[in-house]
C-alpha cells in the first residue's frame, strides 16, 4: 500500500515535522522546502545508506564534498552555459509560463488559451555575484548537479589516492536548477540534493559497467523498501540525450503524481574529463569537446606499458535525495483499519531509514523511578550510535504507540513498574505487527542491532575486479 495521493503525504509532512515549506511566515519560495526535526533525520539516514553501499561497502569508490559555487569556465567547458536548457513558452493570455514539453494539446494548463509564444530556451543556472561589486564582471554559478567538481577534481584524486580505473568517486550535495514550474512537492525543487558516483572505465568496458550500475541501483532502492512493482526501467531515446550522453536509463517510480524519474544512470563517455583537459590533441577522445585553452591539467591515466595517455569513460548513476525521500514516504505509508473498528496510521519504514529508531517511555508521566530508569536506558542504548533513540515522558502508552507509528518508529519500549520493582524487563512492542514482548534490559541493545542489521543488510555490491 501506498499514499493514495500527493496530499496525504504533504499533511503528514507538515503535521508530523518531515517538511516545511520555506519562507512559510512570508508567502514562501516556490520550489524551496525545509526539512522539519523528523525529516532531517530520514534524509540523512538515506544518504548515509548510500554512503555505506557506495563508499564503504565497496574497496573502488572514493568520497568527495565539494563546493556549491563554481568558476563559470567550469559549466561553460560542461556544456552547461550552451545547453543546459529547458523549452520555455508563455501565455498571452494569463501570462503563465511553462516548460514546453510539459504543456499538452498546445493549450495553456491554467487558462486553456491556444496563444503561447513559440518555445525559447531558458537556461536553469542561477548565477550569484562574487565579491563587493556587483558590476556582472565577477560571478559564479550555483552547481546544477555535483557532478562537474567530481571530474574538475579527478586529476588531484588520482595524486593523492594511486587510484585507476575502474574506480569510482561519489559525493552528496546541494544542486540549483531555476525550474521552470517547480511542482508536486519536493519532486521537482530548484533547490534539492543529489547523490552522485563518476566510476570511471577504460573505454570499451562502458556498455558492461552500465547495465551492471543499473542493476546495483535497482537492487539498491529495493534495499529502501521500494516495491519493484513500483520500479521500472526507461531508456531514452537517441534523440533526447543530454549533449555529453552516449546512452541513460532513469530508474522510474510510481510516485502519487505518476510514474517519474527517481534516478539518472548516463553513460557520460569520455565528454567530461575530455572537456575539462588541455592539450587534447594527442589524445583519442571519442566525445566531441572543444578545444580548451583555459584548464591548466590533464584529466587522463598515463599506461606506462603502451607508453600513451587515454581518457576514462564515465558511468553515472545520480539520485535525487529528495525525489528519495518521498519515494520511501509513499512507500511506507499506510492506513489500517483495526479489528476494534477503529484505524490508525502506519509510515513503515526500513528501520535503517526510520528517523527515530526506539522511542523509550514511563508507563507514568513524571513518576520518579520509571522516568530514572527511562531516561537511563535511553542514554545507554543512544551509547550504542544506531541512531535517534527518544525518551518520551508522555505517559499515554497508546497515543504514543499511534504517535510513532505515523511517524515510523519501529520500535516501542515501554518502562513499568515491574521494571523497576522486580526483573528489570521492559515492554518491546513492534510497529508493522503491534506484536507486544517481555524482554529484559540487557538484551535491548542487541535487539535493536539486530533489527537494524536486517533492514540493512550488507548490499550485493561487489568489488571493481570481481568478474567485470
Ligand atoms: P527531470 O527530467 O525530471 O527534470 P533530469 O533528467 O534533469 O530530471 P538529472 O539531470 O538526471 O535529472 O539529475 C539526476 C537526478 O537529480 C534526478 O534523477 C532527480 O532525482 C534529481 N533531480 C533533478 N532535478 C531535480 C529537481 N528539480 N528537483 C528534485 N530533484 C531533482
């Protein structure tokens, strides 16, 4: 089960503290949001899950976290100042405006007037001033994707790492695209975050590597708790690839608002590091860059056997953070009906994504012995470093237990007086089954490892040299 619209998510955003809207107090941003106490937690337990898989799980992927502003020589070797355009068309009559390929029957989505101007290219870089005087001679570009600092950087990797290909670089960070219509909550943002890896090939292996990342991927949202029902897979057509794309596949989810882009995977050939190069001459570049006077190293691997310089391809899965977090949002998100007649809401997430881990409660509010020795097990099991662990001195079990289900906490361990008073046993209660356990206290820390363990469990991804 899923949300069965945009909008049921949107309130429990909203009510339980996942996403804000910005600038709310003063009307707004369009296309900007703000991740509330919860939802800080859940985004960053997905991107720390894509760190482990990426980085930590595999022996060929190296991490960088790089600069948001970016010298504009950098997005004009990219290709991005030329083409890193959306179609823009307006209504005469209301004075909309929209993203061409988005407006169907060649009518105004808001009025329905059949006047739009003819399509124009509208450039998605917001662009800042540099420095105190605001003359335009100074300026950078706010990054469009992580991607370029990864390639701009990739010579000085290589320096300090004795990396070659296959290996890859990974990075999480903001990117900035002045949408044109920013909709459907934090689908389509002009502020957002992405997870990027640049694993970078020798030429001729590109074809394998790709399939073999879209494979992974797949594997990996799967591992998020993403249905594969909800999944599939879309390969753009020759025609519509992006100016440095020799093949993509987007990994496709059935969002509330339809079936979209969860995640890019482009076979970006040798474009980037060969743009980015000086002296490309003597250099076999399959990709058709310009020359470039103006970048002062060589982004090439040196084989000292064939005695000759070659550029690596790149293999580039990019996923939306954002786009991320609804996906899992919907996919959690259920409501019940109960056999006492009555219904609650459940947000089942992976435990691993969960923003509160173990919520920790006194069966009575502000009584001295059971808040002690909460709070107690609290920090004991918080030592452990799993995660958020709550201590909650509400004192309604039940309203607690409905509480942390809509926000996905996926376990409830509740202090009583037989705690205290006799065994030192604690009431475990799970989320998805609403089971209830007797445990004792110095099993919790193993209970919660375990749980944790299994929801995350290693991923399928394999070294670069296992059979590739
Ligand atoms: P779209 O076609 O939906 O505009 P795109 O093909 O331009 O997306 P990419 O350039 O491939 O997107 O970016 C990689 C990933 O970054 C996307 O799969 C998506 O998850 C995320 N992303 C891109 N643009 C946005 C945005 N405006 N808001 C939120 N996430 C975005």
């Amino acid at each position: 089960m899923t949300a069965e619209s945009m909008d049921e998510l949107v309130a429990l955003a909203k009510r339980r503290g996942f996403l804000y809207q910005a600038s709310e107090l003063y009307g707004g941003l369009q296309g900007i949001y703000d991740y509330g106490p919860l939802g800080v937690e859940l985004k960053n337990n997905l991107k720390a899950a894509w760190w482990r898989s990426m980085v930590y799980e595999r022996d060929d992927v190296e991490g960088l976290d790089c600069s948001i502003l970016t010298n504009p020589k950098v997005l004009r070797y990219s290709g991005h100042e030329d083409t890193f355009t959306d179609p823009l068309q307006d209504c005469r009559a209301c004075k909309s405006r929209w993203r061409a390929d988005h407006i169907e029957d060649g009518r105004c989505p808001n009025c329905g007037s059949d006047d739009l101007t003819e399509p124009r290219p509208f450039n998605l870089m917001f662009r800042t001033a540099v420095g105190p005087i605001d003359d335009g001679s100074s300026f950078a570009y706010l990054r469009p994707e992580t991607a370029q600092s990864i390639f701009t950087n990739f010579r000085n990797v290589l320096d300090s790492t004795s990396r070659k290909p296959p290996f890859g670089i990974a990075q999480i960070g903001k990117a900035f695209r002045n949408e044109i219509t920013p909709r459907n909550f934090i689908f389509r943002v002009r502020e957002f975050e992405q997870m990027e890896l640049e694993f970078f090939v020798e030429a001729g292996t590109d074809e394998e590597w790709h399939e073999r990342w879209v494979q992974e991927r797949m594997a990996w949202w799967t591992q998020q708790g993403v249905s594969p029902a909800h999944l599939s897979l879309y390969h753009h057509p020759a025609e519509d690839l992006s100016h440095y794309s020799k093949a993509t596949v987007d990994i496709m989810y059935r969002f509330p608002h339809g079936v979209e882009e969860l995640e890019g995977i482009a076979n970006r050939s040798d474009f980037d590091l060969g743009s980015h190069t000086r002296n490309q001459d003597d250099l076999d570049i399959h990709a058709k860059v310009m020359p470039n006077p103006d970048s002062s190293v060589r982004l090439a691997v040196h084989d000292q056997q064939a005695k000759r310089w070659s550029v690596p391809w790149v293999i580039e899965p990019s996923a939306g953070v954002d786009r991320g977090v609804l996906a899992v949002l919907n996919e959690g998100y259920r409501v019940e009906q109960l056999d006492n007649g009555g219904q609650r809401t459940v947000l089942a997430l992976k435990a691993h994504l969960a923003p509160i881990k173990a919520a920790v409660i006194p069966l009575k509010r502000n009584h001295e012995g059971l808040v002690a020795r909460a709070r107690a097990i609290k920090a004991e099991l918080q030592r452990l470093g799993l995660g958020r662990i709550l201590f909650e001195n509400t004192g309604n079990i039940g309203k607690a237990y409905r509480r942390h289900d809509e926000v996905g906490t996926p376990m409830c361990i509740t202090i009583d007086f037989r705690t205290i008073e006799e065994d030192d046993t604690v009431t475990i209660r799970d989320r998805d089954s609403m089971a209830q356990e007797r445990v004792s206290v110095a099993e919790l820390g193993d209970r919660l490892r375990g749980m944790l363990a299994a929801s995350d469990s290693a991923s399928t991804m394999t070294a670069a040299d296992d059979g590739a």
